[in-house]
C-alpha cells in the first residue's frame, strides 16, 4: 500500500436533485464514484451559505464558534456589516493539521483563503479575492507561474446577477475551465498528498439560470433559450473532474462535495418593511422608491429592531451600550427578542396569510456564539424565500430578488460522494453533515482527530 492521496472536489451550491438525478445522465464519471463508493446528501450549515458552509467543512466548527454568519459580518462599535476575509478564521483548517503531519497540500479556490496563509504546499485564494495586487497565491511566486500558463486569474464571475445570460454563461465556463486547469498542473507539478479545490461556477450558474433550467420554478417558460445549458454545464464538470480524477492512482481517494443545495425562489419577505408596519423600526422619512436601508435615516432612538436581508433574515435588537445609539435595556433583551420572536412567527403577508417561518437565537443554536452574532436568525419558507431588507415596495411579499435578477435560493442539502483510495464503500447514505469532511479526510490519512470538533468519520 502506498503513501495514501486525496482529491477533494468542491462544487459551490450543487444540489442533490441535480446531480443525483436530473443530470445524471450527464455524469457517468460522477455516477461511476457513486456506483463504487459512498454517496448521498450533505446538511449544510445553519445558515447554508458559502460563507460561512466551506469553513465549517474544513474545520470541524460550527458558524457560531467561526463567528461568521454570512459573507458580511457586524463588528463592535457600528450597526453596518463588514466583508469577512481570510483573518476571520482563526481556527485551524484540515490542511493545517494534515500539514503537520508531514503531508503535503493544496487548498485551490477555497473560500476565505484570500489573504492566502502558509501551507505545507501550495494555496490559491478563492472568489472573494479582491483583485488587484493583492496577493492571491502561496508562494507568491505561484500567482505568475499560473498567469503565464492560464492568463489573469478568473477568481469569480462579475455581475452574475444581470440580464446578459450569454455573457454569464461565457464567464462562468471560462472560469470553470480555468480552475480545472490549474488543479491538474498542481497535481501534475506539485504531487501533493492532499489538494482541494472548489469551482464556485456552480453557484453563479444556479443564481444565473435556475428559473430557466427548472420546468416547476414559478417563473420557467417552457422551450426558453436556456433549457438546455443545465445538462450541458453539468456534462462540462463532470469531464473536467473524470480528467482531475484519472491523474490519481490506486491510493487516491477522490471526495466530490457541495457546501449547500439549492431550489427554485419564490420571491422574497420584506422583513425591514415589517419591522416598520409592526413599529419596531422607525424612520426619519420614508423612501419615495425602493432601496437599501440607510442606517442614516433610521431614527435610533425610537427603533427597537432592525434587519440585515440575504438568503435568511439577521434580526438585531437596538441594545443600550452595545450600539451606539442603543435604547433597549440589557435587561430588558431577553423579554424584547422573545415577543419579537412571537411576532415574527405569526407574520402574515400582504393578503393576510401566513409565511411559514422558522427562527433560530444563535445562543442557543451554536456550540458558542462568537464574534457578533444576530439577535434572531429568521428562515422564511423553508428558504423558498429571501429576506429582503430593502424598502420602498410598499409590500411585505415581492416576487423579485433586491439585489438584482435571481431565481434561486440556496437549500439545506448539498452532495456527498467519497470514492477510491481505500474508503468504505457504502453506496447510498443518509445522515451526512457538512461538520463529517474533515473527521472523514483526517480519517483517511490516519490523523488523529483534534479536540473540539463536530462530525463522524466516513473513510472506514
């Protein structure tokens, strides 16, 4: 038996409905690791978003103990939200620990590597890189090595949320293709033990075209131009990743994962122009038309509550001491939230009737609630709906996305399909969880399991 060696092939929103059916089809080399290895659903993390999901994949660790909560995040002092980078995480990643082991790794397209650390290998930042001249590879000298051979370095698709589906289309396979590319010359150059990768394509593809592509979203028009580009997209990857995989051998494990599912949108809760029918929030003056919520024009010292919108809902009390214009009472938070909570459980919508909604206080969720989390963290519909912090529409229920054209929302499943290298094969599983990745890698590599972390291992 030799040195053992793992693939890990991250697909950003790839949902089991898809990849396990609709497109299978288009997948023998995924549908050859099901048939040979262990496959099934993976729950995502609470809240199923890119970020936090791929960390707690990578590390064990729940969104409360990262305290990452979206890609935005509160920091003290301010009621505004800041981008999370790479320094947010200050727990260990599953290269870390294979690292020092003496294995070599490399992390490539990962979320919330950008600013990239120092591995044991090689690392490339993945789509919240922010361009320019900062640096987006260890060692730095990695960055022009792969721009001479791949050209300027695809970390995202730009505007992916826009009318011009051609253009998105042509970016979202260009970057694709880019991505695979560098993976094999990493694998062919480096030979590392362990090297990861994520194609955050995926996702934008899914934002971009769901309604198209999904015969039961409320907005498909049957023999639109687009019907066609799931199945082609999906045939795409799973060529790519039958190449990747083909560069193993006998003693490589190839783990193919999602962080999230997704499903088709049905429109959006408008959960700050609930706030203010409700009188929880107040504002100096009212918007003539839709748009963002001015933090400057809410009158703080009669607001309660207020919201941050995006895939589910963050709900912020106005807490005395804690924001800079704070008026309620510490002891007061408690009592505060829970009536909230109440309220927002038996929210109707503009007709009168109720919008299934499911709560959650970080609190009592999460291992630990760090950094600064929600107050309430409000799904709507099972996430057949966003949370729409705009004003303006007069509404409490809307059709449309708020930050521009979208028709998917993300969903509580993604995939989880583990072949090769001496891994059980147990064909289909339930009970996987995104928390089992890194047990199930360090696993595989005989690393001992570090204290603290959630999740089974599924390597034997």
């Amino acid at each position: 038996m030799g040195r053992p060696a793992m693939m890990v092939i991250g697909l950003d929103c790839a949902a089991p409905r898809l990849v396990f059916e609709r497109y299978r089809d288009a997948m023998p080399n995924l549908s050859a690791l099901m048939q040979h290895g262990t496959w099934g659903s993976l729950r995502s993390s609470e809240p199923p978003i890119t970020v936090p999901a791929w960390t707690c994949m990578v590390s064990g660790r729940d969104a409360g103990e990262l305290g990452l909560y979206g890609f935005r995040n509160r920091v003290v002092g301010e009621t505004g939200l800041r981008l999370a980078n790479g320094d947010d995480v200050r727990v260990k990643r599953v290269w870390d620990w294979l690292g020092e082991h003496g294995h070599r790794v490399a992390p490539l397209f990962v979320p919330l590597t950008s600013p990239p650390t120092a591995v044991r290998g090689q690392m490339v930042s993945g789509c919240m890189w922010p361009g320019g001249d900062a640096p987006w590879c260890f060692p730095r000298a990695l960055e022009a090595e792969i721009a001479d051979r791949f050209g300027p370095y695809r970390a995202d698709v730009e505007d992916f949320r826009a009318d011009d589906l051609d253009r998105i289309y042509r970016d979202i396979v260009r970057m694709t293709e880019q991505h695979f590319d560098i993976a094999e010359h990493v694998w062919r150059k480096e030979q590392p033990d362990f090297m990861m990768m994520v194609e955050i394509g995926v996702d934008r593809f899914h934002h971009a075209f769901w309604r198209h592509i999904d015969p039961e979203h409320p907005r498909h028009e049957s023999g639109n131009p687009w019907e066609h580009v799931g199945s082609e997209y999906y045939r795409l990857l799973d060529t790519r990743i039958g190449r990747l995989c083909d560069m193993g051998d006998d003693n490589t494990a190839v783990l193919v994962v999602s962080d999230h599912g997704a499903h088709a949108m049905h429109g959006g809760f408008c959960i700050n122009e609930w706030l203010i029918r409700e009188g929880y929030l107040v504002l100096r003056e009212q918007p003539s038309q839709p748009a963002p919520l001015d933090h400057a024009s809410i009158d703080w010292k009669r607001t309660t509550a207020w919201a941050e919108g995006g895939y589910y809902a963050r709900v912020f009390l106005n807490v005395a001491g804690r924001e800079p214009n704070g008026r309620v009472e510490p002891s007061e938070v408690r009592a505060v939230r829970d009536k909230l909570r109440g309220a927002i459980e038996h929210a109707q919508d503009d007709e009168g009737d109720r919008v299934p909604v499911s709560v959650r206080i970080p609190e009592e969720y999460y291992v630990q609630a760090r950094g600064f989390p929600p107050d309430l963290m409000v799904y709507f519909d099972d996430l057949k709906l966003r949370a729409i912090g705009s004003i303006g529409s007069g509404r409490i229920r809307v059709t449309e996305n708020d930050t521009g054209p979208d028709s998917c929302n993300h969903d509580w499943n993604g995939i989880f399909i583990m072949s090769g290298g001496g891994t059980a094969a147990r064909g289909y599983v339930e009970g996987a969880e995104i928390y089992d990745v890194t047990p199930t890698i360090l696993g595989a590599f005989g690393v001992p399991r570090p204290p603290g972390i959630l999740g089974r291992d599924w390597s034997r």
